[in-house]
C-alpha cells in the first residue's frame, strides 16, 4: 500500500449500501487495541476498518522518520482504503489522540463524509511551543531507543495524562500492557520524530474551512484535551461535543458503553437514519 505495509483488523462486510467506519489509534497503540468495539460497532451495520499507523501494530517500521510525516500518513491511509474498496464519501473516519491529529489532517483529503475525534488537538499554534515539543519528542525517542521499549512503556504508562486508566480493571490494563509491549523500537522512536506534535502543523486556521458533520469527545478528567476540544467545537462549523463523565484521555477504554453508544449513534445520525426527536 503506497510503498508500505499497513496492518488491519477488519470487521462487518462491505456494500455498497453500508456505510464504513475507519479508526486511527494513538500513540503506542494498535489497530487490535481497539478491542470489543470493532464488533460491538460493526453490530451497527457498518463495515468497520482499524488500521495500524507506520510503527506500529503490523504495519512496517522505515527506518527514515520523514516516512512517517502527517503528509505521508494521509497517503498511506488513502491508498490503504483505495485498496480495500472504500469509496470517496463512504467512510466516517475516527481518530484517538496521535490517530485524531492524522484523522484532523487526513479529513481535509475531502475523502471523508464525517470525521469522529476523541482526546485529538489540532495542534501548537505557536511556533515556539512546536519548537519546544519537537526537543521533547527528539528526546524521548532517542531514549526508545537506548532503553528499549519495555522501560519506555513502563515511563509512558505513568505518566499523569493516563492517570485515570489506573482505574481500569487489571486484566483490561495487562491487555493494553502487552499490546504496547508488541511495537518495535524504530517504529515508535520514528514515528515521534516523524509525526509527533512537535512536527505537526498547526491546524487551528483551517478549522473554519472543515465543512462536514464532526464529533468531538474528550474525558473530563482530562482538563488539557476538554478545553482543546471546546475551541475546536467553536472554530468547526458543523460540530458535536461531548464531555464524558468520569473519563480521563482513553475515553474508549474508560467509558467504552458511552463511546460506542456516541459513535454509533452520530454515524447513523450522518447517514440520515437519526431519529427525529433528536
């Protein structure tokens, strides 16, 4: 696909009647890692397509970060569906964290009928910041790469933006433990430096320019990506936002009967099959 093998997990059956779901995972994680809501969303009639991001999952690894870059995402993403079948104006595309700023930019394609983005960020629109963050994300993955991934997914995990996810149940945690525990060295170090925030460019003037259905969700434990998700709902023209209750960043992990009932219910609202009391 484009010149790069990316891993899917596929769910429901395609038509030409059926709508097609696509989901972009974060940073770390998977296209397995989505778990239960493949099926439980595919149980909405749709067709639903989780790819792995380069880096991770079981989509290649280039060893060149410029490989990774937001521009060649979106290539990648496109030539992947192109391959599977998906038509321009079938798919809603859904994306988490790192996922939602690929899904942002991706969006922009005018591929996408509708676009789903949890715990996302359009962006640091100050230069400086994107300066700073690029250091950070330099650093740490120079540090991927001299301590190994099990010591950086043991830092990762604690840091305070996953905080919440403590409350998950054990085996739910050893789960997604040993999912992230699967991705290679090269691919995270590279895909920060590729595609981290740092790199990433500042999306915050198109916005207004975005012009299909968009569903914002964000955990209100999660106070950074809530107040980001607010602005985006402001500066979208054609916007949803939900705050889920007693979630942090991984709302599908936390609250997965809420997220899913949100998806679903806003695909069957884009394609015309929304009740009319809503």
């Amino acid at each position: 696909m484009n010149g790069i093998r990316l891993g899917v997990e596929q769910r429901g059956h395609a038509s030409k009647s059926a709508s097609t779901l696509v989901m972009l995972h974060g940073f770390t994680g998977s296209a397995a890692g989505w778990g239960l809501h493949l099926d439980t969303l595919a149980a909405y009639g749709l067709r639903v397509i989780a790819l792995d991001l380069p880096g991770h999952g079981q989509s290649d690894a280039p060893k060149d970060p410029r490989r990774y870059s937001i521009e060649h995402c979106r290539q990648d993403i496109l030539a992947a569906l192109q391959q599977l079948g998906v038509s321009k104006g079938q798919a809603i595309l859904l994306g988490y964290s790192m996922g939602g700023r690929i899904a942002l930019y991706t969006a922009f394609a005018s591929f996408f009928r509708a676009l789903i983005l949890e715990s996302a960020s359009p962006g640091l629109a100050d230069p400086g910041e994107r300066e700073q963050r690029h250091l950070s994300d330099e650093t740490l993955a120079a540090s991927i790469e001299r301590d190994g991934v099990p010591a950086f997914i043991e830092r990762w995990e604690n840091l305070p933006l996953f905080a919440s996810q403590k409350t998950l149940p054990l085996d739910c945690r050893e789960k997604l433990h040993q999912q992230r525990l699967q991705n290679s060295a090269t691919g995270l170090a590279q895909s920060l430096r590729g595609v981290g925030t740092g790199v990433q460019p500042s999306l915050h003037a198109q916005l207004p320019t975005l012009n299909i259905p968009v569903l914002l969700i964000a955990g209100e434990l999660d106070a950074k990506f809530t107040t980001i998700a607010r602005h985006m709902a402001q500066a979208l023209p054609q916007s949803q936002l939900h705050i889920i209750p007693a979630a942090g960043h991984t709302v599908h992990l936390e609250r997965p009967q809420a997220f899913a009932s949100l998806v679903g219910n806003f695909i069957k609202c884009t394609c015309g099959a929304c009740p009319i009391d809503e």
